[in-house]
C-alpha cells in the first residue's frame, strides 16, 4: 500500500503512518535491503525503483523522506563513522555513497558486475562489495571509491558480507557455504 507504520513494540498497535510516494509501477514499493544509523535512531531503506528512504521516527511523526537515486535493487549499509550510507545497484553495476543526512549521491563508482551484497571496514579505509552471481568480494577504497585490483573468492549466488572491524574478519555468506576471512592477511594496495 505503499506506506510505512510505526508501531508500538509491545502492543503492535499502529502509533502513525504514512504514504512512501514512488514513481516505479508496482502495487507498492519493495524494500530490498535496509540499513540503521549508527546510534539507532533512523532507519534507512533501498527501494526498488529509484528510492532511498529515511526513516526517522524520533521527529514526532514517522518522517519518512525519499530522493531518487538510480536503480536501486540492491543492500545498504551504513558507515559507523560517517554520516554516509553505501547502496549496490545490480541493474546498473554500480555501488553509491550517500549522504544519510540529506540522501544526496556523494559519489558513484562503475564496477563492471552486478553487485549485491556490502559492507565497511572504516579502520581499512575499505568497501567491500560482492558480485553477487560470480561469489567475488571487489575491495573499494573508503575515501575516494576507487575500485582496487584485488578480489576473493568466495562461491556463486554471495549473499551476504558482515565485517568485524576491530578484530579484522570478514564473513561472506554464498552458495558454497560461510566464509571466515582474515582481513590482515590481505593487501589491498
């Protein structure tokens, strides 16, 4: 129905609601991923069909905004120590940095593979980004989005990446199974 409820976590009772507006003919929008500000107080969520929502209950109201920003279709997270939010397009082969204050694109970058699944490692100054059909984790330089010659291998149909920055793991989740990487056995350069 196109809209997004608040609702009380212990009743379920609807506390407010409000409509998403989108462009994209479907019966509604459809969240591909969403993602949580580091303190916990917005949510975000990538829409198939052009959007990013922000979701900021603590305004009084839902506060729900959007703004276009390509394809979308992808996941989404956020940085832990920027205001930045990263989005995969697998319709356009891109990854995006985002402002998650204003949803302004800050930069994109081309990779050259659908990707789907990614995460950040704030301390490695890395994105990492998985081609999602070929199971290769591509590395992304935090800073600049430059797309590194460096790639891990980890099975068809990658799913999904976490990372534990402070210990230095990765765990990337494909058809093939769970993978367990050391990210200090890895040189980015």
């Amino acid at each position: 129905r196109r809209e997004v409820l608040l609702l009380d976590y212990h009743s379920g009772e609807v506390l407010d609601g409000t409509v998403v507006r989108t462009f994209f003919a479907t019966p509604g929008f459809t969240i591909t991923d969403m993602a949580v500000s580091p303190d916990g107080r917005v949510g975000y969520a990538s829409l198939l069909g052009t959007d990013i929502a922000r979701l900021d209950p603590s305004r009084g109201e839902l506060g729900v905004r959007t703004r276009s920003v390509g394809f979308g279709a992808g996941e989404i997270v956020h940085d832990p120590v920027e205001p930045r939010l990263y989005e995969t397009d697998f319709f356009q082969d891109v990854v995006r940095f985002i402002d998650s204050r204003t949803l302004d694109t800050v930069r994109e970058t081309e990779l050259g593979f659908a990707p789907r699944p990614v995460a950040v490692a704030p301390s490695r100054d890395l994105v990492f980004v998985g081609a999602w059909l070929e199971g290769v984790v591509h590395l992304v330089r935090r800073s600049t989005g430059e797309l590194l010659n460096h790639t891990i291998p980890v099975g068809p149909y990658l799913r999904e990446l976490a990372v534990d920055d402070a210990r230095g793991l990765l765990f990337a989740g494909s058809k093939c199974g769970l993978y367990l990487i050391d990210l200090e056995a890895i040189d980015p350069s």
